[in-house]
C-alpha cells in the first residue's frame, strides 16, 4: 500500500519538475524572441550620413521583424500551453499529497491484498498459506491441534 502510493507520488513529482524544466526553457526562448524583435523593432532604417530612409533597408527589417514576430508568437504559444499543463500538473499533484491517509492509499492497499492473493494462487502455495493452515500451525504450536 505505502510502496504503491510513494511510487505514484513519485513519478508524479518527477514529471512535474520535468514539466517545470520545460516551462523554464521554454520561457528562456520566449524572452530571447521577444528581445531579438524588440532590437529588430527598435533599429532605425535610416542611412548615417544624410539622415534620409532607404527603402531596401526598411523592406529588410519589416521581413526580419515579421520573421521574428512569428518566430515569437510560436514560441509563446508553446509556452502558455505547457505553462498551463505544469499549473493542472501541479494541483493534480498536491491532490494526491493531499489524500495521503485517505481513499488513494486505502485503494492501494486492496491492490496489495490483491496482488498478494494472485501471486500465491500462481505460486501454487496456496493450501499451505491458508487461513486453516495458519490456524492448525498456531493450534499445533499451543498444543491443541
């Protein structure tokens, strides 16, 4: 019962923090695309000497910056829907936590009894580790059997 529900918890707190760490380097990349197209959008198109536009320049940097903008708004997509699992993630997790003494480990431990059941029917041992034998065993011990 214990070794079920900590294995449970523990998988689930291991896929959280890898979550966690997802979310992190996602946003890392998200900041990087933003502030690469902010520094796009922020450049000016002018020529140094005469101050006067150039118009390939400016046709340069719309396409940069769309490039970017899209590159951004794909990123940030990514972000706020893995953002947005790692938030259900965690209070998915602090349920199971919060059940500890309760319905999960009561459940666990049927599968337990279960389990143990279903491996001594396949063993074969089970006219030996019977109720009855227990008994005659704990009889024979007192004498009575």
């Amino acid at each position: 019962m214990i070794l079920l529900y900590t294995v449970l918890v523990g998988f689930l707190v291991v896929l959280r923090w890898l979550v966690r760490r997802r979310v992190a380097g996602l946003e890392k990349r998200y900041a990087r695309a933003a502030a690469a197209a902010d520094a796009v959008l922020k450049s000016s198109a002018y020529k140094p000497g005469n101050g006067k536009a150039d118009p390939v320049a400016e046709a340069k940097r719309q396409y940069l910056l769309g490039q970017l903008a899209q590159k951004r708004d794909l990123v940030e997509g990514r972000y706020t829907s893995w953002q947005h699992f790692s938030e259900k993630l965690g209070r998915g997790v602090a349920a199971v936590r919060g059940w500890k003494g309760r319905k999960l480990p009561y459940t666990f431990g049927v599968l337990d009894v279960v389990g143990v059941l279903a491996l001594v029917d396949g063993l074969g041992v089970g006219e030996y580790v019977s109720a009855r034998a227990l008994l005659h065993l704990t009889l024979s011990l007192f004498g009575r059997g």
